[in-house]
C-alpha cells in the first residue's frame, strides 16, 4: 500500500516506537524546541525531556513482581495519566525503546494509552543503512566485537542472537510490525520510510499526521544529532574497551560520558574512511530485507513512501579497508572527553564527600532518611575501593 496523506483525528495518541536508527534523534529533537508550538496548535508532545525514553524503559521491562518493577509501573502510570489529561488534542508520544516491547509489553501500551485512539507510527530505513550505525552504538556502549565479527554473528550464525540479542528483536522490522498490529490493529499502524536523501521529508510527514503547518517541526537548533564516528574513531572505541574488559575496570561515565561525546564532537576531514559494509554482508541483508518488505505488505498497514526502497541494493559497494590510523586530532579529542569526564566525577565526588561531612556533624534526628541513605552509600563505595585495592 502506499499513501502519501493521512492525518490523524484530535483526540489521536500518536505513538512513534522507532525503532532505533531510523531518524529517531532528529525528529524528537524537532519535536522537543517545538513545544509551545504544537500547543498553539492543539497537539502536546508528551513527557517533559526529548523523548519519552523513561516511560518506555518503564513499561518494556516492568516485572510487577519486584519492587523495582513496581516503580516502574508507576512511573509508567504516571506518564499515561499526562497523556489521559490531554483530552481531546492531538498527542504525540516518540521514544525508539517502545520497539523492545514483547507483545504483551505493547498490549499494555496501547491500553494505558487509551486503548483505541492510539495510532502506531514505525519509521524504517533500509536495513543496510541501520547495520553500520547499529554497529557503532553497540561500541559507543562497550562492545568489543569488530564489524567483521558482530556481521558474522547478526547474518552467518544462527540462531543469529550473539552478540547482541536485542537487535533483531529491534530491526526484524516485518515481526515489529506484527506485533503492534496485533495490539492496536493494522489499520492503526502507520510505515512512514524514510528518504536519506530528503531528511526534511520526515518532518513534513509527522505534520501531516498531526495536522499541523509546515515548518512547526525543524531541525533542532544547536544540533543535537547523534554524529557516526569515523572508522578509525570506531576501531579506537573497539580496542578500548577490550583494554578495560582485559583489566576488569569499569567504562563508567569517564567514556560513556567524556569519550564518546567528545569524540561526536571531532570534525573528520575530507576522505576519513568510514565504516563500510563488506560485499557478502550486503547481500545477506538485501535477501533477509527483501522478506521483511514482502511480510510488511501482507500485513495490511497504512504506508508513506516507498517500501521497496528498503530492499534496493547499493550501487558499487566496496570491500572495507583497515584504517591506517587514527588521526593524531581525532584522538586528542577522545584523550580530552575522558580527561574532562574524569575531572568532573571528581568534583562531584569531592562535592559529595563535603555534602556528606556536613551530615555526619548534625545530630541524627535532625538528619532526613534521604541524608543517611547518602551517608551510608558512601562509605559503602569507600570499603569497596579499599578493599579491590588492597586484594590487588
């Protein structure tokens, strides 16, 4: 099916799942500066951050039988009360982490949403496309496997889950589909393809869908795009985290949080190779993305755009080269984030340490069950340091 306008009824919970890959930074960063925006025009974009990744977090992976399951469903509970007082405007929901959701996971969804107002929204990109950037996420996140051994495992190994088995899961686009189909009905599920080649596209979609006037959603100012590193910026995050792995330290947010942005930050120039798919991968993914097309057809959702498109194959793929190195700017910057990141974990411990002092001198009735709890959690992480030093 392919229909190029379509917009949704006020009232409509506009439920954008990703996945992951697939514009999701971008659209959600347009959708976040734009707020006062969409109000004036009766749709709120639910949650208080860029996306609603905590609610979807929540629900995806409650087990109601703990006590953390428990605060996740009321943090997920709270959320759909947000949306509940909405009323009759037009809402739109959009984090990629509804794509982890099992079937029963996305029944939940939709009924805590208001059951049948909820419209389901997937945006897909070719499959070849989401491999290298799926890759490098994975990276970002302390995976050691190099491109070569994470394509092998994801299209050579059956039963095609090692090392990462949340990725198919995610990007078996066909069973995503079916499985919110299944929970909303496949008259609610909306494909939206994605055009690289006219990034604004998307935008001008998700207005049509909220009735909403050209140009509300744009890219969001001061960036904000989750940047692919460079090949050669990927092998270095791939070899540090072997290093750490070999050494049993902790990536912590000195790389999570110093590293990798800093990295994102660096500004490759003209002829930097990046990563490239090796030929019989291409073609691995062209076949397995060719059955996903065919299975989303026989599924009967709404599509905008072309569907074929995410089975086409590349024109004149080349066979990966080993970088030669990294370059010396590339890598001053990965040195400066972790030296950053470090600096300033410090000072929040120091900061901490004092805040900590302060308490331990008040008498304890005068001291909140919030204070002591920090107390305890610090001297709990100082016997822990001495005691790995001392057995080292």
């Amino acid at each position: 099916m392919f229909e190029e306008r379509f917009t949704v009824a006020p009232g409509t919970r506009l439920l954008h799942i990703g996945p992951h890959k697939t514009g999701t930074t971008a659209l959600q960063g347009a959708f976040h500066q734009a707020r006062e925006e969409l109000a004036r025009h009766g749709v709120v974009y639910a949650g208080k951050g860029r996306q609603a990744k905590e609610p979807a977090a929540a629900i995806t992976t409650a087990d109601p039988l703990t006590g953390a399951g428990a605060a996740k469903k009321a943090l997920w509970d709270a959320f759909c009360a947000e949306v509940a007082e909405a009323g009759d405007r037009r809402v739109a929901i959009s984090s990629e982490f509804f794509s982890q959701a099992d079937a029963d996971a996305a029944q939940a969804v939709v009924k805590g949403l208001g059951g049948t107002g909820v419209q389901v929204v997937v945006t897909l990109r070719p499959l070849r496309k989401i491999l290298p950037s799926h890759w490098q996420q994975y990276v970002k996140h302390g995976l050691c496997e190099s491109y070569e051994e994470w394509l092998d495992g994801m299209l050579r190994r059956p039963p095609y889950d090692k090392p990462t088995p949340d990725f198919w899961h995610r990007h078996r686009h066909d069973t995503l589909l079916a499985r919110w189909a299944d929970a909303v009905g496949s008259d609610n599920v909306t494909v939206v393809v994605v055009n690289d080649a006219e990034p604004q596209r998307l935008f001008r979609v998700f207005e049509e869908l909220l009735g909403l006037p050209e140009g509300t959603l744009e890219p969001e100012e001061g960036g904000g795009a989750n940047r692919s590193l460079t090949r050669s910026q990927t092998e270095l995050l791939v070899r540090l985290n072997c290093r750490l792995r070999e050494l049993e330290l902790p990536r912590g947010k000195v790389v999570r949080e110093g590293v990798v942005p800093q990295m994102q930050a660096y500004k490759p120039r003209s002829g930097e190779p990046r990563i490239t798919t090796p030929a019989w991968a291409e073609t691995a993914a062209a076949e397995v993305a060719a059955e996903m097309v065919a299975n989303i057809s026989a599924l009967g959702v709404r599509v905008i755009g072309d569907l074929a498109s995410l089975a086409r194959r590349a024109d004149g793929t080349a066979e990966p080269a080993d970088p030669a190195g990294i370059p010396t700017a590339a890598a001053v910057e990965a040195v400066l984030g972790g030296i950053r990141a470090g600096s300033a974990l410090a000072s929040s411990r120091q900061t901490e340490r004092s805040q900590s002092d302060a308490i331990e001198d008040r008498p304890v009735r005068k001291v909140t069950a919030q204070d002591l709890l920090r107390v305890v959690a610090r001297r709990a992480r100082g016997r822990l340091r001495r005691r790995t030093r001392f057995s080292g």
